[in-house]
C-alpha cells in the first residue's frame, strides 16, 4: 500500500499522506502507475461529463484542465525536453541528452506543448461519450513498465532502479487487465501498438530511456488512445 500511495504522490498532485520511503520504495512504485491513471482518468472523464452539461467545448476544456491539473502538467514537461533535444540536436546524441538535461524550454518544447494540448482539446470535443475516458490514462500508464523493462536506463539513480523494478510478470498481469478492458472499449486494442512503437522510436533514435522519454510516451499514447476512441465512435 505504502508504493501505491508513493505512485499517486509522483504521478499527481492529489493529496496524499506523508510516509517514508526508500529509492527501493520509488522504483517499484511503477508497478502501481496503471492504478493512478485510472484515478486521473475518472478525475477527467467527470470534470468533461460536467462540462458537457452546458457546452461540449466546455466539457472538453474542463477536461482538459483536470487532466493538466492533476498530474502537474508532469508529462507535458518530459514532451517539452525531447521536443527540445530531439529539435535542436538532429543526429547527434550527446547533443539531444545535454539538451534534454536543460531545464529551460525551447521553441520546439513550446511548439510541442501547444500541438499536444489542441490535440488533445479537439479530440475531447469529439468524443460522444466520456466513460471510455477513464481508461486512456490507465492504458498509457502501463507503458512505462515496458519501456522500463526492456531500454537501458539514460541517467543512473531512480531510472536505472526502476529497470529492476518492473518484473515481466508485472507487464504480462496489467497486459491481460487492458485486454480485457479491450473487450469493453476495443479502442484500446491500439495500446499496445502506440506503446511498442514508442518502445522502438526510443531504441533506434535515442537508445535508451529516461523520466523526460516516459513522460512523453505517456502524451503520445494518451493523444492516440483519444484518436482511437473518437475513430471507433465513442
């Protein structure tokens, strides 16, 4: 329970009780991170729900607004930076890491910030129904586990902790959840192609993975998971 609450203490800014915790303590905590956003998308789905109720553009910027909220815009920040990197550094790899390390934003960090939140705003307008919701989080969530699992870590300390954390039974038991959860919205069917493919990108472009390469696979696989929902209906 003790990693649970560590999960939602990371990945959010809900409030969470005050409780030690080692580096052991982090690192497994990942194994929780599909729990938190099913959290965060229920937090979502009901602030859009609301909204909708005196405009479906307000529900989609209530939305929007929770889901930027609640987790601290965290993701968006590690958008920014391999935005950024990726951007500024082309084909050198050293360049994009020192980049990346740079907690200053540039124009391809803004740039990529602003297309991911019209994205996600219009993809939200779109949407007929707003329960499906809750599991777009969840779904993107199980991502890092994999990308954990099987990319060296970039930077020692937390990261290189997390790669040991994440067993493949882990990956394997919250792969069956979403493919029964698939059952219900087939449109998460996509999840794990968004999320291998993530998986391949940063193999081949950047070698490896870090908490900025996580943070942006969580966007990625978000944006696409509401582009599935809005193709197949929902």
């Amino acid at each position: 329970m003790k990693r649970l609450v560590v999960a939602f203490g990371f990945l959010t800014r809900l409030p969470m009780p005050r409780i030690a915790a080692d580096m052991a303590d982090f690192a497994a905590a990942i194994r929780w991170y599909p729990v938190v956003g099913l959290a965060i998308g229920g937090l979502v789905a009901l602030a859009g729900w609301a909204g909708a109720q005196v405009d479906p553009w307000a529900g989609a910027l209530a939305a929007l607004v929770a889901w930027i909220a609640v987790t601290g815009a965290l993701h968006l920040d590690g958008l920014s930076d391999l935005a950024d990197g990726c951007g500024a550094a082309h084909r050198d790899r050293a360049r994009l890491l020192a980049v990346m390390a740079d907690p200053h934003v540039g124009s391809f960090g803004v740039v990529a910030i602003v297309v991911q939140l019209l994205a996600k705003l219009v993809l939200l307008h779109a949407l007929v129904v707003w329960w499906p919701v809750v599991l777009v989080p969840f779904a993107a969530r199980i991502g890092p586990l994999v990308w954990a699992r099987w990319l060296p870590s970039l930077r020692e300390g937390l990261g290189s902790a997390v790669s040991g954390a994440v067993r493949p039974r882990d990956v394997i038991g919250w792969a069956l959840v979403l493919a029964g959860a698939a059952i219900v919205v087939p449109a998460l069917a996509v999840a794990p192609v968004l999320i291998v493919g993530w998986w391949w990108w940063l193999k081949a472009r950047i070698g490896g993975v870090s908490g900025d390469c996580h943070g942006a696979g969580i966007e990625i696989v978000e944006t696409g998971l509401l582009l599935a929902l809005v193709v197949g209906g929902f």
